[in-house]
C-alpha cells in the first residue's frame, strides 16, 4: 500500500474530432454538454453512468481524497479551435500548481481523438506537458487514462503515460466500468510500480460501422487479447484501439498497446500478432452498403426496419440533420417512418405555429452541402418539449458521453400520414431509445426508423428491429473511406483493396 489515503488529481477532457467538417468547435460547445470546475466535477458525474462516475465511486470506495481540477466534454463535432486547449490547460495547470504538491497520482478521462486547429495529437500533448510539469518539479507520479475504444493513440500518448486503458465494448455499454478498472489499475501500479507499456500502430484506417465488438475484426482482436491477458498475470492490460477514421492526421487509425512488467520484446510480440490478427480480418473492416431502392424492393421485410445513415453518424460527429435517406423514402409510397432531424430552426417554426397547427417545414440539410439539401415536409406539430430525458439504459453508449441525462434542447414532433419526424436543438445521436419514447414516438411501431449511427445505435435498437440495412448515401461519415479527402495520413490504407490507397475525393 502507498499509503492510507493517497491523493488523486482528476480530470477529464472529453471529444472525437471529425476534421473533415467544415465548422469549428468552440468553447461554447463544451458548455452546452460539460465545462465543469472543482467540486463541481463531483456533483455533476455522481451516480450518472459516465466514466468519471465509475472514477469517483472507485475513490470514495477506496477511500483516497480526490481533488478534482476541470472537465470539459462536447458532442462530437469539427475541428477544437486552439481556444478549447488553450482554456483546458490554462485551469487543469493552474490547479495543478496549486496542489501538486500533495499530489500522488493524476487521473484523466479523455477520448484520445481529439484534434485542435494548431495540434493534431491532443491529448499527446497534454501528456507530455504534464510530464514535463513534474519532471520540472523534481516529482514523478503515476498517470493513468481511461480513453474512448476509437482513440487514435500516439507514442506520445504511450511516452508520456504511465497506464492507458480503453473500453472493451461497441456500442460502449463498458465505458464506466473501464474507468473503475482504469483505477483498480492505479491501486496497483502504487502498490507495485515498475509497469511499462509498448505500442504498435498499424497501418489500417477503417470506418466505424466496421468496429462494433460483437463482429470480426473486433470481436477476433478482442478476444486474442482476453486470452493474452488471462495466461500472462504480469500484463496489466492490452488495448485494441479501433481508432477514429475522420480525424485527418499521421496518427489516425488501428493501433495497439500493452501495459506489462514483463518485457517489452515479450508485449511486442503480442501485439505483433495481433497485427496479423487484424489483417485475417480486414475485409470484415469494411462492411457493404445497399442502397435504399434496393431495399424498399426486397420481399418479406421485417418491421421496424432499420435503415442505418452511418454518413450522417451524430456520434461521429456529422451535423444529425442529413436527408439523404429521409428525402428519397418520403419521395415514395412507403408509411410508417420514423426520423430524427437535428433542425432549431424547424423547431421554432413548430414552436411558432404551436401544438395542433399544420405547417410546411423546410427540414434538414441546411448545416453544410455534404448532407443533403432541405426537404419539404408539411405535417401537425403533435408535440413540443423542452427535449430532456433520462436514458432507459444507463449502460447506453450515449452514458459514456453525457452520463444518464440528456438535453435536446427544445424538441418538436411533427406527423403526416408518412412520417413522424423529431426535430431537435441539440444533435442527439440515437443510443437510447428514451430519446424517443419521451417525446411521445413509439419505436416499436413504426414500419421504418432511420437510424444515424454505425454501431453506437445497437444495444437499443437491435433488440426491437425486425430487419436492419446499411444505407449507402451522401455525408462525411461515410463509411466508404475512399471519398474523403485525406491530406495528413500517410500511406495508411483506408480501403479494403490494397490498391486503392489513394482517396478520390468524391464527397
Ligand atoms: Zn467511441
């Protein structure tokens, strides 16, 4: 034991950049989900399901005094202006000057694929500034990190960390109970020092519908890992990092690490072979798409089918108010459809018009050109709220990113005899179906839901799906790599062909 009640300094530094998104990121996203200081971090995760709550009851548990400095979290979204970084270290040091001193270990939640306008490795930098704080001090300690599954780690990451531990689970049903482990981790690294960890990049990039960890090449690495660290006592942890594919920089894509104290030509082996595991694989990586005609044609199809938008995927970043599905389904015959826009604008015109009224709508497509453009929709506003709900599932994936209550912002739910369409304020990825349920939408009801997700969507709507479809069509998630244009990675591969590494920028 390091001693009775050691000391952790926390924080928290939350957001996946998808830097092919033509807007910015500011400050003022971070306040609309999380921009919290001091005691204000406790009172804010407690009991909510985030990672940070699974910190925090790991401490009080173990008893250690925690001082908490500042967490900053927002949706994923554009490019980090410089101003975000800049804000976060300028608070998590000024704490950390003021108790440095009685400090034993830092803690840090961050997601590991953020990217700021004058820093492609974020959270790289942020380590290695930490480091260079105590080794200017004279004082060394632990630093351990529970990071997002999609982190695309650095060797910096890896250099300037003592522990980095990543969710196991996608959709992130773990992500809290990563953080505890995380801490369990800390107690023993204190208790027996003389860890290191060694890193592998692969040279793989692949879209994240191809991620989920119930299929092939997750569901293989995860598993090889899992016996890996079952047979080897000495292997604290060995991470399979999936990577997030929209973030434009050298070091983008599938990696993996190893926190051992066994040697580091030993856990460069492991992950050596899992490296190969990874390219069994591969083409699992890259999953196919149908387009919508051809679906609405298939015989015998199973309500509610889901009709999966990976291209406009809101937990990926995009703007959530893409019609590339939404405007060719209405353009049919078809009924019974269920959709999700995210469009303030739309919401005030219901607002306006108020509950009972028929309006003609302007929906969607108005953020940027790469998500369809507005279509016309002329329906009964049915409900307004305010847009808040508390998740059904409190191991949703939505958990691991806003904990068990989430905002719209003002909602409206607007209906023709085609469709039900939920407006929202605040894009809101569909990884609980309370987002639906409380604004009044029966999911199991409908004869088609669109679905703007990856995989994130599947532990709430596989379980009530009849059948489910991934939709190729326009957007900046796209799932087909090869449509974006790539300036900063490299010679990594971003399709399933090994000649296709070049992009042809069609988006
Ligand atoms: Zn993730």
């Amino acid at each position: 034991m390091h001693q009775p009640s050691p000391t952790v300094f926390v924080s928290g530094f939350f957001h996946e950049t998808h830097t092919f998104l033509r807007e910015r990121t500011g400050l003022g996203a971070f306040r609309d989900l999380a921009l919290h200081h001091g005691s204000e971090i406790l009172s804010r995760n407690e009991g909510n399901g985030s990672p940070m709550d699974g910190f925090l009851s790991y401490a009080a548990a173990a008893g250690w005094k925690v001082i908490p400095g500042i967490q900053m979290a927002a949706m994923p979204s554009g490019m980090a202006e410089d101003a975000v970084f800049d804000y976060f270290r300028e608070h998590f040091f000024a704490a950390l000057e003021v108790h440095w001193q009685q400090i034993d270990a830092v803690y840090l939640v961050v997601h590991g694929a953020m990217v700021c306008e004058s820093t492609p490795d974020v959270e790289g930098r942020l380590l290695e500034e930490l480091q260079f704080f105590f080794s200017r001090r004279g004082k060394q300690v632990p630093v351990v990190a529970v990071l997002d599954l999609h982190a695309n780690v650095s060797q910096k990451m890896i250099d300037n960390s003592t522990c980095l531990y990543g969710y196991r689970e996608n959709p992130h049903t773990d992500a809290r109970e990563a953080a505890v482990k995380a801490a369990a981790f800390l107690q023993e690294i204190w208790e027996q020092p003389g860890v290191r960890q060694v890193f592998h990049a692969t040279p793989y990039i692949a879209p994240p519908a191809g991620q989920g960890s119930a299929a092939d090449p997750m569901r293989a690495l995860l598993r090889r890992a899992a016996a890996i660290e079952a047979a080897n006592p000495h292997v604290l942890c060995i991470n399979i990092w999936a990577g997030f594919a929209y973030a434009d920089i050298p070091d983008c894509g599938f990696s993996f690490s190893c926190c051992t104290r066994g040697s580091a030509a030993e856990a460069a082996t492991w992950l050596e072979s899992l490296g190969q595991e990874l390219e069994t694989h591969l083409s699992s990586a890259y999953p196919y798409e149908h387009t919508l005609e051809a679906v609405l044609t298939l015989p015998g199809l199973q309500a509610p089918v889901l009709l999966i938008e990976a291209s406009d995927n809101i937990g990926g970043g995009t703007p959530g108010d893409g019609t590339g599905i939404l405007a060719p389904l209405l353009a049919t015959t078809e009924t019974g459809i269920v959709a999700v826009i995210n469009d303030p604008e739309a919401v005030q015109d219901c607002i306006y018009v108020g509950i009972g009224a028929t309006c003609t709508l302007a929906v969607g497509g108005k953020t940027d050109s790469f998500h369809g453009e507005p279509v016309a929709f002329t329906g009964t506003v049915i409900n307004l709220t305010n847009g808040r709900f508390e998740l059904e599932n409190k191991n949703s994936h939505l958990a691991s990113i806003t904990g068990a209550f989430v905002n719209m912002g003002p909602c409206a739910v607007v209906q023709n005899r085609q469709a039900t369409v939920l407006l929202t304020t605040f894009k809101t990825p569909p990884m609980d179906l309370g987002q639906l349920r409380s604004q009044g939408i029966t999911p199991e009801t409908a004869q088609f839901i669109i679905v703007k997700a990856a995989v994130s969507h599947k532990q709430a709507y596989d379980p009530i799906a009849g059948d489910a479809f991934y939709i190729d069509s326009p957007g900046l998630c796209t799932s087909n790599l090869l449509r974006l244009p790539y300036r900063h990675i490299g010679h990594k591969r971003i399709g399933p062909d090994a000649t296709e590494n070049s992009s042809t920028m069609q988006i």
